[in-house]
C-alpha cells in the first residue's frame, strides 16, 4: 500500500523541524521523516543556536526560530541571547527545555512523525520524486509526495534523484567533525574574573564593528556575567596545554551557557578533520577518537580552568556534530562575496548573518565577518535543485559555495531555510504547482512574513 502525503520532510534537524512546523502551519498534510528514534539534531545539543541575530545584535531569524526560544522560556530553559564580545550573539537555551518544545510544536501543528525510519531508496522521473521508501524493524513503507523537502544536511534525497552536488573542499578535505558535552556546576564568576585578569587567554574583539580593546571586552564579559566565550590556543593556559599534550590541537574551547540553574556550561573542542561523514564506516570510526577527546578535555578543565574545579560531565550531545558534507547546486549560488559584503536581493527567503567559518586540522580556523556587522539575504533559488521539479531543499546542504557555507550551515540560519522551504512545500502542494519553480515569489514572501520570518529591515 502506497500512503500519499502533500508534503514530506526528510530529516529532524534544525532546518527539518522548521519545515514540518511551517509547511503543516500553511495547511499542509505534513509527514517528517527522521533516521534517528528522536528529534532535533543539533539544536539539542547543547550549542547555542547561532545566526538568528547579526554582529550588531539585530534579530534577523524569526518565526519558527522565535516560537522555539520562546517555548524555552516558558519551561524556564531559556539563558538569553548573549554576545561573546569576540563577533557572536547566541540564543543560549536549555538543550532539554528545547527537546521539549520541538515535539510540542510539531504535535501542535498535527505533524506526523516517522521515526528511526531511514529512506532507504526513492523513485524518480523527469525531475519528479514520485515515491519514497522508508525502511525500519517493522519493514518497508512506500510514499507519495506531492512536494519533497530534503533537509538530511546530505542533500541525500535530491543527489538520489538526479541532483547535482559538491563534496567537501576542491582537495577533497572536510572540516572537523566534533561532539559537544555539558558540564555541570561550574563557577561562571571565577572564570570570568580570570578572563576579565588575563584578557589574552580568550578570542576577544574579532570583528572590527566591536572597536574595543580586548581587555575592554573581556571586562564587558565580566560584567555580563556570562560564560559565553573561546578559550584560545593562542594563549598560555590552552596553548601550553596543547604543546604539553595535555590538550589536544583545537582552535578554541568555546564556551556557552545552558542552565543558570544548573550551573552548567557547553564546552566544543572536540575534532577529527578529514573525516567525510557520508561514509558511515568513517563516522563510527570518529566516535571513539572524539570520546576519547572528551574524557581528555573534562580532566584538563577540571584541573586546569578556573571556576572548574568543582564541576562535573553532565551530559554528550546524542550525535557527532558535522560541519560540513555535500552542498547542492542550485538555480542560485550563494558566493562568499554575497555573504561577506552583506547583499540584499529581492528574491529573499531568509537572512544570514554568521562569519564566513572555515575549521580544518590542528589549530587552523578561518574567520570572515559579515561587512560593518551586517546581514545577508538567501534567495529562494538557494534552495531548488537545478534539475528537479518537486524538490526543495533547506539546512547545511543548500546550494552554496564552500566558504559562504561556512556562513549559512548555522542552526538559525537552517530554520530560516527551513522555514522558507517548508512554507514553499504547502504552497506548492495546496495550490496544485508540480514544479517549485511555478510558485509565485510575493505569495511565498507575503506568507513567510505573516509566520513572523525577517526578509526585511535589517542592516
């Protein structure tokens, strides 16, 4: 038996959550389609959720992104958005106050959900998926869709259709894969005031709109009373711990708050570069490399860092973290050049605003701020697949180049693509449009802005 479906979701991540909430918000008969027994990704890791408000601190990610944090908050899981005085403001939350609301809202919207249910293959035609089969213990299930909105951060549904897509770097490299952890009862004041002491032990004044000093940073961090921040290996505490090999070689131990209450804190540290995370053989290779890297980084934390002495692992996140895989390419490429001179056009679906962040081995990272702390605008044609009817596709694997990927991959910037894709879905499906490209541009923009997602008035 073939069960038909107006619009299915592939994928329960940041950009698939958004597209589930959004497509069954515009009315549509939504399934979403998840590998995993849960939701979420890597929005309930623990990591704050990066992208929703530009280096200046305006919100340019609303909509389904707001809905969430504001469920947070009202289950008391909310820290704030906070900036670290570096280029970032995050919207620091509850990793289990947000598993919580995710599956409230799809429940809410009538969502349908599919989980531990991979795809295991797909039938297509003429630039047309037709059917998909979902694969589990309980055997195979067939499906029809009349819209497909691939948000896997593989782009796997549309290569498998016939896509075209790019892997990794032009060397064929790939930035680290890392697993993120929490720890619990931490004494944010003592690491603050040995920051505010030592201001060259952290990444402070990073992007040049901040125009202070880092000593002035790190007393605005003081002041915060935050521990929102980047330990660098450029100073003696990490640096000498990494030449010791006390450490392993990362960038940075980048900091992030979780719980006031719990006093707890997310550290991300952990990599393993080269690692191409569509081989699931290389994958689990990571895993016990990574786990290794974080039982190493808890004992130097307690031993070394101040204000965790007392402190104690709380928790690892439930999936290894990927930065980056294949990216699809579409009818529109979003370039470097547009992500760092913050272009505008007029075929905006969603906004960015993150660096250009490019991790590789060792200590290596690259950062490019968004010009004068701006944002940018993602065109809709970032997310069709130059050779498919029925397709969208949202989240990290939009269609981009490598260096603006680094930019877009963030988690909120995937639900603003997510969110865009999914509403574009339901139209298509509700309003009879075989091929995504037939879909009027002003009704998919004039129902985005009614869900409360930014296309306009921001820097």
């Amino acid at each position: 038996m073939i069960e038909a479906r107006r619009v299915v979701v592939v994928g329960g991540g940041s950009a698939g959550v958004a597209a589930a909430i959004s497509a069954a918000s515009a009315g549509a008969s939504t399934l979403l389609v998840e590998r995993d027994p849960f939701l979420g990704g890597d929005l309930i890791s623990g990591l704050p959720i990066l992208g929703c408000r530009n280096s200046l601190g305006e919100q340019i990610v609303g909509g389904v992104a707001s809905e969430l944090v504001a469920a947070c908050a009202e289950r008391g899981g909310y820290v704030g958005p906070v900036f670290d005085w570096r280029t970032l403001w995050g919207e620091c939350v509850d990793p289990e106050a947000l598993r919580l609301a995710i599956v409230a809202a799809l429940a809410d919207r009538g969502v349908e959900l599919a989980l531990g249910r991979p795809v295991g293959s797909l039938a297509a035609d003429g630039g047309s998926v037709h059917e998909l089969t979902l694969c589990g213990s309980g055997g195979t299930e067939r499906l029809e869709a009349d819209v497909v909105v691939d948000c896997t951060g593989d782009a796997a549904i549309a290569l498998a259709a016939g896509a075209e897509c790019e892997l990794g770097g032009p060397g064929g490299e790939f930035q680290p894969v890392s697993l993120v952890f929490q720890m619990a009862n931490v004494d944010a004041q003592a690491l603050l005031s040995y920051v505010r002491d030592h201001p060259g032990e952290a990444i402070l004044a990073d992007n040049p709109i901040i125009g202070r000093s880092p000593a002035e940073c790190a007393e605005e961090l003081y002041e915060a009373g935050y521990p929102y921040m980047a330990l660098s290996a450029e100073g003696s505490l990490l640096g000498d711990a990494i030449a010791s090999g006390g450490m392993y070689p990362c960038t940075a131990i980048f900091m992030s708050p979780t719980s006031t209450q719990r006093r707890e804190v997310t550290l991300n540290s952990t990599r393993l570069a080269g690692v191409d995370a569509t081989d699931p053989h290389e994958l689990s290779r990571a895993l016990p490399v990574l786990v290794a890297q974080v039982e190493r980084c808890v004992a130097f934390a307690r031993k070394r860092l101040p204000g965790f002495g007392e402190a104690t692992l709380a928790r690892i996140a439930p999936r290894i973290g990927i930065r980056e895989t294949r990216r699809l390419i579409g009818e529109h490429v979003l370039t470097a050049e547009g992500v760092i001179e913050g272009r505008k056009c007029a075929e905006v679906v969603a906004k960015g605003g993150h660096h250009v962040d490019i991790h590789g081995s060792g200590t290596y990272q690259k950062r490019v701020p968004v010009s004068g702390g701006h944002s940018y605008d993602i065109p809709y044609g970032c997310l069709i697949p130059r050779t498919l009817t029925n397709v969208l596709v949202a989240g990290r694997c939009l269609s981009s180049t490598r260096e603006a990927n680094g930019s877009a991959r963030v988690m909120g910037t995937c639900m603003a693509t997510g969110q865009a894709a999914g509403t574009a879905a339901a139209l298509c499906a509700l309003h009879g449009h075989t091929d995504v490209r037939e879909l009027p541009l002003e009704l998919l923009q004039r129902t985005l802005r009614a869900q409360g997602a930014i296309l306009d008035g921001t820097a």
